[in-house]
C-alpha cells in the first residue's frame, strides 16, 4: 500500500501545505493560505522601517485551513485515507522568536498585549534589533571569539538574541512577563503535539546553530557567564532551555488528539523536528555534497551539505556552518542575500505603481536589452547585506542614470544586482576550499521568470538547474515527515527517491559572460566601497584596507538621518 507524507512550509507571507507520495515524491495535495494580517501578512510600524512582526494566530488559523485544503485534494486524487498518512514535517521562516507565556501561550493573545506589536512573533526580516547585535559581536569579539567563527564573524540584527535584548530594552515591562521565546519552527511542532510547557518544546538544530550561537563544542548555548555580560537577565532565559538539540531525523512528537479530528488523521502521528524553510528547501532539491541549492523568494538562502567527518573551515561573511542543521550526519552551510524579489517588488509596485501585469512586461522588455548596454549598474542591499557584509543598515544604490534612463533598463540592473551578489557569496565559499559542483535553484522567481535565471548563468557562468518541485521547501518538510514516520531508514535514499531536477537548464552564454565578468568587476568596486568593513571581507585574522571612507559610512548615516526625522 502506497503511503504518504505531509508538509507544512511557513514562508514570509503564507504557509503551505504538501501531501506527497514516500516512495517517488508525486505530489497529491497542495494548497497555499496566505496570512491575512498586516500587509501582504506582516505587521509594520510607519516610523520604523526595520520592524517586521507577524500574528501567531494567523499562523494557527491559515495551518488549519491549509492542511485541510491539501488532504481534501489529495483525497480526491487518489482515494487516500488518512491512514496512509505516516508523518508530518514542518519549515518556517526563522530566526523568528515568539515570546511565549509559561503554558507556551503567545503573549499577544493575552488581552493587554494585544495591541503591542513586540508580543508579537519577531519576523526574520525584522532589523530593529541591530545596535544589539553590534553590540554581541563587539563583546564575542573580545571574550568569546569562537562564538563568531561559526557564524560568519559577525552576529545578525536578524538572530535570536539580538531581538530578545532588544526586546528587553524596549519594552522591559513585556520581557519580564514572558516565560520564554520559541522559534517558530520549533513553535509550530510543539502545538501540533500538545505541547504546553516551553521547557519540554523540542528544538532544532537548525535555528539554534544558525541564530542563537548553539555548538556542541561549548555546551550549547552561550554560557550564562557571557549572557550576564550582555544583560544578567538574560540568563533567566538560557536556563529555561533544553541543553540539547535535534535535526530532523529526530521526532518532535506526535499529532494530538484535537488536531487529528480537525484534519481526519489518526491521532498520533509522528512530528518531525522542525527546520528552517531555507534548510528544508534544500532537501527537496535534492542537496548533496558538491550541490549549492538556491531558495530564491523575497530573499535568497544559499545551502550546502559536507560530511561531517571532514574538516569545514570557518567562513568570514557565511552566516552559519551547522553540524545537522540540513541533514543527520552533515554540517550545513548557510549564505543569503536579504532581499532578492522583495527588490523587484519594490521597484514594480512602489516605484512603478504597477502590479504583477507590469512586471511580465518589464521583464519582456529587459529580455530585449544586450548585457552592459544600459550603462546602469545597482549593488542589491535595500535590505541590507547578509553575505558577506552581515549589515543590516546597508541600503541599496542605483549608478548610471540618465535622462534616457528606462524603467526596463532598471528592472534589469536590479535582476543583475543581485546576480553579482550571488556570485559574490559563490566566490567566498569557494575561496575557502568549499568546491561547488552543481547549482540548483528553486522558488518561484527560479519557475517563473526565465530571464532572471539566465542572467544568473551567464554572471554565475555555470549551468543552472531547477528544482523539480514547485514547492521545494513544502517537500522537504515532507520528507522530514517521511524519515519521522519510517518510510526509510536514512535521509540519503529519500532524497535519492523523492526529488529531481526539471529537463530544463539554463546555460552560460559565452559573450554574456564576458561583458557580465568585466560588471562584476566594477560592482566589487561598489560594493568595497560603500560596504567594505574591517575585517568582514577578509580572511580570518585579516583586515581590509577602506579606501573610501566617508563611503562606507554613507548609507548609515542616511539612515540616522531618516529615523531623526521621521521621529520628530
């Protein structure tokens, strides 16, 4: 009797749901809800462009609509009943911490919360957090260099103890009241298992490798000792953690009672631990050692796999190298840029005041357009720069105007920015002895627009695979289910079974690449200008020479300059 998985996927603006076949990865169900708060699903603040929050209980109403939608399909295709369903995986966005209540309640369903957003689920994209993860970086620097090795040398506004002493800082009246903040991909599991304790929720690897400095090497988390030097009250915190750990392979419980008879299932299925949405997109392209994947959405995550018995190096600028955090028996490796389509939304909706028509032609018209010809070229940090830089207060840059300058011609160095950003993360993997054989892409920018991925052959040189999956993340979170529900007995033949690549392959055009090598050059002249910081862009142990100054320091204080007035 066939058998099958369910995964649940929780990207930045709706969650998705994936019920798939465990011997060949056939998908049978699929839906998608999107979050109905706030805009496009995220809570913003009009005088604090860094804060980005989202509602629990969207999370909790769109999964049990989006699961129902999947199974119902499924059903209708192929008869299935819920005993043929054997496990559920969960991804999600992350570091995005939710502080929860002693009974792992959200605080923002508690009535005198409700109206303050940082009882809300911190997204992953929220920035407000960045003069304390300066501030974590400068202290690591001095006292717990290790801590930074393994995190690109550099700590994220984006991670998970920055917004918590941010959090504290803000709004200390909040911070003291809850009991503990959960990852949301630990968060998800737990309420689908019942459970009512944040003390007994199982955590991934993948989010406290990647955001909250976990490493087995020290224990766990940061010593308490080094937490007391942020902010003693911090440690209350780490002492309500587990000591330990898990990757997927491992289960996070199994499905309740409540949410069986919501969904038909039998009660007791097995919950795979969860994982980032990133991590698990990778398994459903199939990652192996050699292979980059590509989750290319509003951002980009660039994933690898090595053995775990070799010797990876610490990468400066590569914001995580995790043993397990991908696959059981493999350090991941974790890159990105923090924006990708969130760019070219941008520029067609706030810019151009279109919508999805006009970005169809754009991109027509850009198609058109010889590599270089525009004489435009853009560096892609409007939301920052999380590789290599790991600089949130960076913002993005547009060169070469003029008044024959067109909105396609734009467009198109908007695609090409971020294709040298791409290659700018390559590079550095590459220079630190990681070989990178094969790239695969996946998300919806990979299926849709052709020309965004052969301009990323051509800058890349290197051929460009797609993920077979439209819903790579959603079923890598089900194969996670498929491991947590025995249909095999190692992640390696899953993998092998259940993913593929598409027929279709993107090929470098030889006098692309020409023009596209002599850009990149005059990018890394951008790019070290405005953004170069001592020792970010180095080697370890090195630092680099900033031969503009007032440059580097340009965009940050436009930035300084916006909060002032928008405060005043």
């Amino acid at each position: 009797m066939a058998t099958y998985t369910l995964g649940i996927d929780y990207g930045t603006n709706s969650v998705r749901s994936l019920v798939v076949n465990t011997a060949n990865g056939q998908e049978v169900g699929a839906a998608v809800v999107n979050y109905p708060g706030g805009t496009d699903g995220i809570l913003l603040h009009s005088k604090d462009h860094n804060l980005a929050r989202q509602s629990p209980a969207d999370y909790l109403s769109c999964l049990e609509r989006v699961v129902k939608v999947a199974l119902r399909q499924a059903r209708r295709q192929i008869g299935a009943r819920g005993n043929k369903l054997i496990g559920i995986g969960v991804d999600t966005t992350g570091s995005t911490p939710i502080p929860v209540d002693a009974q792992n309640q959200p605080m923002c369903l508690h009535p005198e919360y409700k109206k303050n957003l940082n009882a809300y689920a911190w997204l992953w994209k929220d920035h407000t957090a960045f003069e304390e993860a300066a501030r974590i970086t400068e202290q690591a620097k001095k006292t717990r260099p290790h801590f930074l090795a393994k995190c690109g040398g550099v700590y994220s506004s984006e991670w998970y103890w920055s917004k918590l002493w941010h959090c504290l800082n803000v709004d200390r009246g909040l911070f003291e009241t809850t009991h503990a903040w959960i990852e949301l991909e630990d968060y998800i599991p737990a309420v689908l298992c019942g459970v009512s304790r944040p003390e007994d929720v199982v955590r991934g690897v993948c989010a406290a490798g990647h955001k909250a400095m976990f490493n087995r090497q020290w224990g766990g988390m940061p010593d308490a000792e080094f937490l007391a030097s942020l902010d003693p009250r911090l440690v209350r915190l780490r002492e309500r953690m587990p000591s330990e750990s898990f990757s997927i392979d491992h289960q996070a419980g199994r499905l309740t009672k409540a949410w069986a008879a919501t969904w038909g299932l039998p009660e007791g299925l097995p919950v795979a631990v969860g994982a980032f949405d990133a991590h698990l997109g990778a398994v459903g392209a199939g990652v192996k050692t050699g292979t980059l994947v590509k989750i290319i959405g509003t951002s980009t995550c660039d994933i690898m796999v090595a053995k775990n018995t070799m010797q990876v190096p610490d990468i400066p600028g590569v914001c995580g190298i995790v043993d397990g955090s991908v696959l059981p028996g493999y350090i991941g490796i974790e890159a990105g840029q923090s924006a990708v389509g969130d760019i070219f939304r941008w520029f067609v909706t706030s810019v151009c005041q279109g919508h999805d028509a006009l970005q169809v032609k754009l991109t027509a018209e850009a198609r058109r357009l010889k590599p270089g010809a525009s004489g435009l070229l853009a560096l892609d940090w409007n939301n920052g720069n999380r590789t290599i830089l790991v600089d949130p207060q960076l913002t993005g840059l547009l060169v070469g105007m003029t008044l024959h300058t067109t909105r396609a011609e734009i467009y198109r160095a908007l695609l090409e920015a971020t294709a040298f950003g791409a290659l700018t993360i390559v590079n550095r993997i590459e220079e630190y002895g990681i070989p990178i054989e094969r790239m695969i892409c996946c998300g919806g920018i990979a299926e849709k627009n052709e020309l965004f991925m052969q301009i990323y052959a051509d800058v890349l040189n290197r051929p460009m695979f797609i993920s077979r999956s439209c819903q790579t993340c959603a079923l890598g979170a089900a194969i996670a289910g498929a491991l947590a529900g025995g249909a095999y007995p190692a992640i390696e033949p899953a993998i092998e079974a259940m993913t593929g690549v598409k027929r279709k392959i993107y090929r470098p055009i030889p006098a692309h690449v020409a023009i596209y090598r002599e850009l990149f050059g005059q990018y890394k002249v951008l790019h070290d200008a405005f953004g170069a910081v001592a020792g970010h862009t180095a080697r370890v142990g090195q630092t680099v020479r900033v031969d503009h100054p007032a440059l580097a320091g340009l965009m940050k204080n436009l930035l300084v300059l916006k909060q002032k007035c928008a405060q005043a």
